[in-house]
C-alpha cells in the first residue's frame, strides 16, 4: 500500500490505480464472486448447448475446489441460490478431503460452509443419501508405528458408519472420485496445475472409454494441460478454456483501477455497493458475449471449443494493436459528442457516466487510448463474428460511428 498512499501524497495523477483490491477502497474479489460470476455464465450457456435448459431441467453437476475457496466456493453459492431445485452437486474434493452423494448435496448445507468459510470436511455426514461417502483427509489414528488410516463416513442402511481407510485406499479415493463421478458438467475451480494432463486423462474416463461429464467449465487456471483438453475434445467433451471462462477477476481490476481514476476514494466508497453491481453486469454480458460467441461458432464451423477461445484472444488483440498504433499520433477530443471519446464513454459503467464524465476525460491520455481499443476491438469480434478482417485503422471512421458499438 505504500506506493499507493506515496502516489496520492504526491499529487501523482493515476494516484490510488498502482494497486487493485487495497482492504479499503478496493473490490475484494473473493468476496464478491467476480471470477465465479462469469464462469457460471459459461456453464449456463454450455448446459442450453446440450439441450438443458438449467432453470427448468434438472443437471447434474462435480466441482473441484472448496465451499471455503474463491472460484468454487462462490459458484457453489451461485449454484445453491440460482438453481436450487434444477442442480445436483453429486461430487466434490477440496485440500480438506472428497465426498460424494448419488442423489446430490444438501445445498442448504453446502451454502453454509461457504458462508461460514469452512472446507469440505465440516459437512455433516449424517446429511448424506445412502451410498454417499465423506472421507475426512483431517482425522486420522495410527494404524500401526508406521502407517496412519483416514476416516471415510459412509451412509449404509440409514446409518453412517465410519470406515477407517489405509494410505492406498484413501489416495485412490481422493484421486479419483470426483474424475469417476458422472455428471453433465465439472467445474474445475480450484486443484494444482496439470491436474488433468496427457498422461492420465484416461482417469477421466468411464468403465465405457468415454469421457464422465459432457462439459467442461474451466474455473481455474491451467487444471487441464493443452494435449488433456484436446484428448477430452476428441472423445466429445465440450471443454470451455480457462482463459474465456474465468476473465471475470481481470475484468473488475481493470474497472477498478478505472473508478480509482476518475473519482476519489472518499466517493468511491459512497457508491460502492451501487459500483459492484455495474461491475458484475459488465463482466456478466463480457462472459455471455463470448461463451455465444465460441459455442455459435463451433456450430458453424465445427471447430474445437479450445481452439476458437484462442481465436477469440487473437482476433481481439489483432484489432486492439492495430487501433492503438493508428491512436498514438492521434490527439484525442474532450468533446463527449466524437465518436472516439463515445467510445471511452460508453465503456464505463453508469455510475461514471452519469456523475463523473469529468473524471472520464481527465485520465491519462495513455489509458484513454487503451480503453477505447479494446472497447472497440472487443465489440467488434463478438458483434462480427471471427471471419471479419479488415483492416482496423483504414475504417476507423466508419466503425467509431457505428451505433451498434454503443448498444448494451
């Protein structure tokens, strides 16, 4: 914190925008949800996809990462609250331990561990369906001066019975149930890079050879390697990049740094709750926009899901680097009317639209440039699709004043 409070001691004109999410006047990802916010946008539209509309058909769904973890916990509570009686939640594995429950979790329980911040293992065994397991990777008795057992609660028969497992039992378990659970989704959201790799996808596979969920919604970063997405993709998985999906957390540095330039931290915490509602709405309709984009265009095309996502970036930046060579000897207008300065406007939320246009066009010129780059380029690729390639900077004119660019 200390070059940001330098920064505004200093009269330095991006002041409190060195740094995202400060404890006092930043977004606190986390507690927001920003990251899980668009990647449950990316499982809704995956879902309707495969003909399950999830507000009215039941699905199935496995998730790695914990009630207590950022993108997991966050989508179990966007799951328990937005589709209560449509999503079962039939496997789930944290740091804490795994557990599984064929008839699916208690989502009241479930969202009160998320709440609480507490971890997979403080769900309440006697919750579980009968065939449900809860193994406990925290509680354990020696099973000899060498070798230790971990509990696993059990539902048989209406009862919980606990089952003491050895170092093998319990590592096969832990390893592999949510992998083996069949589902109509997973949500990798948390679990160590690689986890799924091109040595042992085939742990992901059923008794049958063919894949355990038809979606795959990347949550976190880098779960699948490249050559385990691709091996998923050709046995017919739909696997949704990480690099699409979870973009929500960059989204909201990116508009708070934004909100840090144009007002003060005395105003920013006034309208705070106000500013992350924008904020949630911009990343919800970035997320939409791109998962239609990709999923249409693999319809078209045939093309895999991961290879478009990489397209999308390409296509994107291809237009962000040309508008902003053609923009670094151009002088920018202050006028709100020209269709360059529309653009900068118009990718702000409405907060700053509405009370703090003077803070808009007092930023940097720098970072003017780069918002109304990537705002067009943006809007460009999702509203025109992948095969549009002309040159940027040639139809510039025409593009800033096209009205489609300032419609929500």
């Amino acid at each position: 914190m200390w070059i940001v409070n330098y920064s505004v001691e200093c009269k330095y004109k991006p002041g409190r925008a060195f740094m995202s999410s400060s404890p006092k006047s930043g977004l606190n990802h986390k507690e927001i949800g920003v990251t899980s916010f668009g990647v449950n946008v990316f499982l809704h539209e995956a879902l309707v996809h495969i003909g399950i509309n999830p507000e009215k058909d039941p699905f199935t769904i496995k998730i790695s990462g914990g009630p207590d973890g950022d993108v997991a916990g966050n989508e179990l509570h966007i799951l328990a609250t937005r589709y209560p009686n449509t999503a079962k939640l039939l496997a789930l594995t944290d740091v804490s331990g795994t557990i599984n429950d064929p008839k699916g979790l208690d989502w009241h329980e479930i969202d009160r561990l998320f709440k609480e911040g507490l971890p997979i293992n403080r769900y309440p065994p006697e919750k579980l369906s009968e065939g449900g397991f809860l193994l406990d990777l925290r509680t354990k008795r020696e099973q000899s001066s060498y070798a230790q057992q971990t509990i696993c609660y059990r539902k048989k028969e209406g009862k919980v019975i606990e089952d003491w497992l050895s170092g093998n039992e319990m590592n096969y378990l832990y390893r592999n149930n949510v992998h083996q659970t069949k589902t109509d989704a997973f949500v990798p959201g948390g679990g160590r890079p690689r986890t799924l790799n091109e040595s042992n996808y085939q742990t992901y596979l059923d008794e049958t050879g063919k894949p355990t969920s038809k979606i795959i919604v990347e949550g976190a970063n880098l779960y699948l390697t490249p050559e385990a997405r691709r091996a998923l993709e050709l046995l017919g998985t739909v696997v949704l990049k990480d690099s699409s999906c979870n973009k929500g957390g960059v989204i909201c540095s990116s508009l708070e740094v934004l909100s840090s330039l144009c007002m003060s931290e005395e105003d920013f915490l006034s309208h705070k709750q106000e500013y992350i509602k924008e904020v949630l709405g911009i990343i919800g309709k970035a997320a939409l926009n791109e998962a239609r984009l990709i999923l249409q265009t693999h319809q078209q095309t045939g093309e895999w899901f991961t290879d478009i996502s990489e397209k999308v970036s390409e296509k994107i930046n291809l237009f962000k680097y040309q508008l902003l060579d053609y923009l670094e000897t151009q002088e920018l207008s202050n006028d709100p009317k020209d269709p360059l300065v529309r653009c900068l406007i118009h990718y702000c939320p409405p907060l700053l639209r509405k009370k703090y246009l003077k803070g808009i066009l007092n930023m940097p010129d720098i970072h003017k440039k780069a918002i109304i780059a990537c705002y067009i380029s943006s809007r460009l690729v999702y509203k025109r699709g992948l095969d549009w390639n002309p040159s940027i900077s040639d139809i510039l004119p025409l593009i800033a004043q096209d009205p489609d660019l300032f419609e929500d």
